[in-house]
C-alpha cells in the first residue's frame, strides 16, 4: 500500500506519530500484535481496508 500511494515508510511514521523502527517491526511481521486503534490510524492514512494490508499465515 505504501509504495501504491507513493510514500515511504519514514512518512508513514511520521504521520501516525510512532517510530519508523516500530513501523518496521510491523511491516516486516515482527510484532506479536497491533493495536486496532494503530490499524485504524494506518489505514485511515493509506485511504484502506485492515485486507489490503494484513495476511494471515497459519503457524506450522
């Protein structure tokens, strides 16, 4: 989504006021979990839905 709405992850962070490591942490699916109002605040920003941004991979 970020690179469909030309903008880079320091930007991202920046406007939803957390730092580009703890974006980085959830980008790269690090993080044990996600606040919802922090998805709210991504997507609202990304002008998306939670689908367009998250996946579930089952643990094997």
């Amino acid at each position: 989504m970020l690179a469909k709405r030309k903008m880079q992850s320091k930007e991202l962070a920046e406007q939803l006021g957390i730092t580009p490591a703890n974006l980085s942490i959830l980008k790269t699916g690090k993080a044990k979990g996600i606040r919802f109002d922090t998805l709210e605040a991504i997507c609202k920003v990304l002008n998306c839905q939670p689908g367009d941004i998250l996946e579930y991979i089952a643990e094997q």
